[in-house]
C-alpha cells in the first residue's frame, strides 16, 4: 500500500507545481471511515472503475478554491461559482488522469468526468458503504490544507485499501 500513497503524493506535487506553479507538502496520510472525513467547503470526485474500482476526490476550503481558480484564470473570484467548479474539476481531472498513468502497468482503469461538489457540510458518496478511505492532507502557501482522500478496492486483492 505504501508505493500506492507514494505516487498519489508524488502527482499531487507534480500537478500542483506543474498547473499552478505551486509547492504543497504532504502531511501523514491516515485512514478515515465515511462518517469522519473533514468538513470542506468544495469537493472535486473522479470515479476509477476498471481492475480496481473506487474514488479520488480533492477537498478544500473556500478560500483556497478562489485562490488556485484565480491562478489558473488571472482572473479574482468572490464566490464558488462556475469557474471555481471548473477549476476544481480540471484539477481533480488532471490528478486522476496522471495517476491512471501511473498504475496503468499493474492495473487496466478508466476513470469518470470529474464532479463537483459545493457546500459546506457537504458529504461524498463513497462507493462502496464499507470502503476505507485513505486521506492525506497537503499544506500550500501559507499553510493553507486541502485533502486527497482515495477509496480503492480491487477484485482480486493486489491492492488492499
């Protein structure tokens, strides 16, 4: 499982410093259930089905939606609107697209368009009712956190989250 979280790690660095010319700093991943995980304010989800079957999904605040959406489009926003959805959408899209990359030698996957989710308090739809859900937080600018969380679950038990 280690090597899995490595390369989920791994992108997100990659894609944040390569789309937004961005650092972020991976805290300790953890595994959550589905009533525990953090209160976010926008979720971005990609379906994985395939080999294994499951979901990816970036969680943040608010504030840092606006932020990484006015990086992506020069442009300031107020509020979640239709470019922040889509900003979240295309970064979750890219994340899921690199790591499909990157399992596509052990595992055979397709992935879902990307969904978006905004409200506060607002829950995920996990796939699976007793799925376990890996989390790894992430800080950016000044110290600023959002979440990967991953529920994979594969058939035949090569992967085991």
């Amino acid at each position: 499982m280690e090597k899995y979280i490595r390369s989920f790690i791994d992108v997100c660095k990659n894609v944040f410093k390569e789309l937004l010319n961005a650092e972020i700093e991976a805290g300790r991943p953890y595994f959550s259930n589905q009533t525990s995980y953090p209160n976010w304010d926008i979720s971005g989800v990609i379906g994985i089905m395939g080999d294994v079957c499951g979901a990816v999904v970036i969680s943040l605040k608010k504030r840092l939606a606006l932020k990484l959406t006015e990086i992506l489009t020069s442009r300031k926003r107020e509020c979640l609107d239709d470019e922040v959805v889509d900003s979240i959408g295309e970064i979750i899209n890219i994340i899921a697209g690199n790591l499909k990359l990157d399992f596509e030698q052990e595992f055979r996957l397709v992935i879902s368009l990307p969904t978006v989710i905004c409200g506060n308090g607002h829950t995920i739809q996990w796939p699976h009712s007793n799925a376990r859900i890996i989390c790894i937080p992430f800080k950016i600018f000044n110290g600023e956190v959002f979440f990967l969380a991953v529920a994979i679950e594969s058939a035949d038990s090569s992967i085991d989250a």
